[in-house]
C-alpha cells in the first residue's frame, strides 16, 4: 500500500465530520498563479528529462503537496455526496 492509499484511509473519517461549507471551501482551492506558472516549467523541464537534482527535489515536494489536496478534494466530495443523500 503506498502512502496516498494509506493517508486517503487515514482521512476516511473527515468525510463523517466535514461541514458542507468547508468541504465546498476545499473543493475550490487552486494553486496561485506564480507557483502553477514554476510547476509548469518544472514539469516541462522533467518530460524532457532536464531537472536538476535541486529542481527534482522541488518538483518531487509539488507533487507531493498537489496529491494531498487531490485526496482533501476528493474527501470533501464524498462528504458533500453523504450529505446530500
């Protein structure tokens, strides 16, 4: 099991709890404008297989931080689904 499974099982509960204007909150969250423009480079820069060891690093953390908000995204959905219904 790899670490976004087991943190997406971890949260599960959140779903039980999560007011319905917050998780509306949390389905809107976007990255700003200046960090989206830098993922973009570095997401170039790693298709064509030029990062730096310092850019993969970074490009590694973005990654990283763009599948926690995937999996609270995700969660808030389900919550509002569970409300819903």
């Amino acid at each position: 099991m790899n670490a976004t499974s087991i943190l997406d099982r971890f949260l599960e509960p959140v779903t039980q709890i999560l007011p319905q204007e917050t998780a509306r909150q949390i389905i809107d969250l976007h990255i700003d404008p200046q960090l989206q423009a830098r993922l973009d480079v570095l997401a170039e820069k790693a298709n064509q297989g030029t990062l730096s060891a310092e850019e993969h690093e970074e490009y590694a953390e973005y990654v990283e931080g763009l599948d926690l908000i995937a999996i609270f995204k995700m969660k808030a959905r389900a919550a509002l689904r569970r409300q819903m219904s």
